[in-house]
C-alpha cells in the first residue's frame, strides 16, 4: 500500500476543526456560480451590459451577480440571469 502525500486529516476536516469549513465552503458555491454564469455568458456571446437588458436590471447588479465576493444576491436574480441564458437554478437539501 503506497503512503499519501499528506499526513493528517482531510482539508475537509482540518477547516471544521479551524471553525471555518461553512465560510469557505459558502466561497466556493459562490465562485463556482459566477463561473458557471460567465462560462454561459461567454457561450452566448453576450457582454454584462447585454445581460443587464435582458434581466431588466442595471449593469451594476450584473457586476454584483458575477462578483463571488459580493454576498447580496437574491435567488430571484440567479433565476432571473439563468432564464437569460437559456439555463435553471437548481437547490437540493442532502
């Protein structure tokens, strides 16, 4: 049996143990979706200016939208950009 890398927990594991593991967690999903977001934009080749018409909101919330550090975005508005392009918002409780 070969040896791992790494000694000790899981990241997984040691950021529970810091008492942060939800935080960054709660980043990831965040980066993940402006990701996803901007990957389906580029796809299309629409430009945020575009995409602010299409929701009927302004270039500033698209900015917010993509943004993963900016915390103030509703469900609504990711339903609203995904109907956009073509796309659905999907939550699950595990």
């Amino acid at each position: 049996m070969t040896k791992p890398w790494f000694e000790g927990s899981s990241l997984d594991e040691f950021l529970k143990e810091e008492g942060v593991y939800d935080a960054f967690k709660a980043i990831a999903e965040k980066e993940a979706i402006s990701w996803q977001l901007t990957e389906a934009m580029r796809a299309q080749n629409l430009s945020k200016t575009r995409m602010a018409e299409l929701m009927h909101t302004s270039r500033t919330q698209v900015d917010k939208l993509l943004n993963p550090k900016d915390g103030n975005v509703t469900i609504e508005t990711l339903r609203k950009a995904a109907a956009v392009l073509g796309k659905r918002v999907e939550f699950k409780l595990v």
